[in-house]
C-alpha cells in the first residue's frame, strides 16, 4: 500500500518544476518545439536530444511535453509517447504538432519507417489527455515517402504541422525542401483528398500556419542555415504573399523550428538554439518569445532574448 509521503514522492519525480527563462528546459536538451493551449494552460511538446557532445547525428527516441499557465514557470510532464509507439517505425523522434479536436489529442509524428516503406513517414497517434499517454490512431503511417515524389531525399515529408479553420475543415502541412499540404476528414486520421504542393520562397522546412485577424500567417524555416521567415494569405491555402525574415538564424544550430500560438491576450513563438553549455547541431534547447504585430498586421522582428517573455498568468492560474 503507497503511502502518502510515496506518492508525493513519485509525483514530484514525474512533473519537474524547469527554470523560468531562455532556454525553457536545462537539464536534457529539447528541440522542434509543437505547442497547444488548452483551458487556461500551454503545453509544450518538445523532442529529447540524446547525441552526446561529439555526436555526428540526431538521436532521438521520445518526445516530452512540458505545461505552464503563466509562461514562464514550466513543468516538465514526462514521456507522452516514443518512437515504439509506432511498431512499423524504427528511429527518429523528429519535429511533431498536436491538436484538440472532439475531446481528443492528436499528435502528429514524424519517424523513420521500418524496410517495408524506407524514409521518413508520419504517424498520428490519439490520446484523451494532452499530456498522455498517446497511442497509435491508425496502426499504420498517414504519410509515407513513396506517397510524394517532389524531392529524392527520403526525409522530405517530415514536420508535420496541423490547423483546423474557422469552418472546422483540418488541414495538415508538411515537407523539406518542398511544401506540401492536405484536407484532413473529420476524424484526423485520414487525408481528405489529394496532396498539393506550395511554392513558396526559399522554403526547407518547418511550416507552420495561424490565424490572426483576418489574415493566415504561414511562418517556415528559410534558406540553410535556416532563419524564421513568413508569409500572408486570405486563407488556409494561400495565396501566399511572402512578408520577410522575423527571427535571424543561430550563431551555432543551423536549424531553428518555430511554432506560434495565442494564449491569455499575447502571442508567442517557440524555437530553438544552442545556448545550453555543450548545446549544439544536434544537442538544441527550446526558447519562447513574445510575438507582436504591427499595425499594419506585419510581425515585428523577433530578437532572441535570455530572459524570455513576462509573466502572463491566466485566469485561475496555479
């Protein structure tokens, strides 16, 4: 029988109070940040860099999802789900995105496939909590390299990033080098129709769509080393008027991954660096900065910043 001191203990060891400024996270290294707001709190999905400091690769096994209600106290919740969530994958907990929809948690994944459909595919996987555990949706990949045939790497359909419109119609973007979106049908496990491909300038990666306003904002990873680029349309699927650079490239990561959302009357951008010590190509650290707009409905210019955003508690926050 636990006793009261023993299960304080083990929630104490599970939820980890992490520091309060840039990069969010100080003891493990995070990256591909993917954010939701849900309620009065953000949660923050984030893949684990596990490369040791001489690594020549990415390692990464799991994903890990941190929760704040004021951003800038954030809880670490642990593992919602790993690689071996998915039996027909076989490495790679790469650059992820999740939505609510209909009481459920969809977590959209890109992994390596196993030798039956070499290359990058991406999973879905559903869970009824946002932080977990998630479980396969489908049992097979949503999206698999045979699928598209712009590119001939085979890590061009990676980056998943989900949106769901005003009209309740899902769509999903994701690609390197090219961009590629669908329609997802109502149960988010399934692609409602073709793939099309977006020309956009200078495009590698990262897409990344929201709504403010009137106005769609595709933010995207530019040109390699990567810096944080965006553009306009009237709607979920452009067209696209391209706007310009708001976040410079790192001095060190050469990539840079943004994720951006709304949360108690502010907006926010996620990324990530190499500010860590021993932080580098492929031991990144997660950040978050306040977004602004102009008024002409522009983004400002985003400068990296150690301190981060204010506090910005929600209503009932604790």
């Amino acid at each position: 029988m636990f006793t009261k001191s023993a299960v304080a203990s083990a929630l104490a060891t599970m939820c980890t109070l992490v520091q309060a400024a840039n990069p969010l996270v100080s003891n493990i290294f995070t990256a591909d940040p993917a954010a939701l707001v849900d309620g009065n709190r953000v949660y923050l999905y984030v893949g684990h860099d596990e490369a040791a400091p001489e690594g020549k690769d990415y390692l990464m096994r799991e994903w890990r999802v941190l929760s704040s209600c004021d951003m800038k106290n954030w809880t670490d919740m642990g593992s919602p789900l790993n690689v071996k969530t998915f039996k027909w994958a076989k490495a790679d907990a790469w650059a992820a995105d999740v939505t609510k929809r209909n009481g459920k948690y969809y977590f959209y994944a890109p992994v390596e496939h196993d030798a039956s459909k070499p290359g990058k595919a991406i999973g879905v996987a559903v869970s009824d909590k946002p932080t977990g555990p998630f479980v396969d949706a489908r049992g097979s990949a949503l999206i698999t390299n045979d699928m598209t045939k712009e590119t001939d790497i085979p890590w061009d359909d990676i980056d998943p990033a989900v949106f769901i419109d005003k009209d309740g119609q899902a769509y999903l973007y994701w690609g390197n080098r090219v961009l590629k979106y669908a329609k997802l049908k109502p149960n988010m496990i399934e692609l409602d129709g073709p793939i099309h491909t977006v020309g956009i300038d200078n495009f590698t990666e990262a897409a990344y769509l929201h709504r403010h306003d009137k106005t769609y904002y595709l933010t995207y990873s530019r040109n390699f080393p990567e810096e944080t680029a965006y553009a306009t349309g009237p709607s979920a699927t452009g067209p696209w008027t391209f706007r310009g650079k708001i976040m410079d490239m790192n001095k060190v990561v050469k990539t840079i991954h943004q994720a951006v959302i709304d949360f108690n009357g502010k907006s926010y951008i996620f990324y990530h660096n190499d500010k860590l010590p021993t932080g580098g190509e492929y031991r990144r650290s997660v950040a978050v900065e306040e977004l602004r707009y102009n008024p002409d409905g522009t983004i400002a210019f985003i400068p990296q910043t150690a301190e981060g955003p204010a506090a910005n508690p929600a209503p009932g926050c604790k």
